[in-house]
C-alpha cells in the first residue's frame, strides 16, 4: 500500500486518509502496477481526486481490464474513438 500511496502523492497530491480502506480492497482485486496506471490517466485527464482514480478503477473492473496490457488496450481504443470521423476523408482530399 506504501508504494500506492507514495505514487499518488508524487502525481496527485495528499492521499486521503479517508480512502485508505477502498485503497486495501482494490488492492484485493489488482495489482500494484494497475493501481499506479489508474492514478496515471486521473493525472492525464487534470483530475486529482481519488474518487476519480476509485471511478476509473470500477470502470476497469466492470469491464473486464486484468492487465497492464488491458489498460493499454482501453487507451488505445478510447483515443481512437475521440479522432474526428472524416479525417481520413480530409487526409485524402488533400492527396488530390
């Protein structure tokens, strides 16, 4: 739990002491690493609130993420589905 707790702090700021216990039981159900991914994209989207990182984990769980590779998976198709739908048809147009 140091380690997560230390890494919040480091990106975020003050670890409630308050969320110490849904800390523990995500702690249950991930890994270290995933945990730290999760405070990651809450600082990636200016968000520095644990009720955020708590939201994205249940996210997570809700659909199905079990790895690193997972998050990355998510992210990926998250950034994909944010692109603007005719920018290969602009990309094209130019080409002429």
């Amino acid at each position: 739990l140091a380690k997560i707790v230390q890494h919040f702090q480091e990106v975020i700021g003050e670890f409630p002491r308050s969320a110490l216990d849904k800390l523990q039981r995500w702690r249950e159900v991930y890994p270290v690493e995933i945990i730290q991914a999760a405070i990651d994209e809450a600082a990636e989207n200016n968000v520095r609130k644990w009720r955020y990182v708590d939201g994205v984990l249940k996210g997570w769980q809700a659909d199905g993420v079990r790895t690193l590779g997972d998050v990355e998976t998510r992210r990926d198709a998250r950034k994909k589905a944010k692109e603007p739908a005719g920018e290969d048809w602009q990309k094209m147009e130019v080409l002429r």
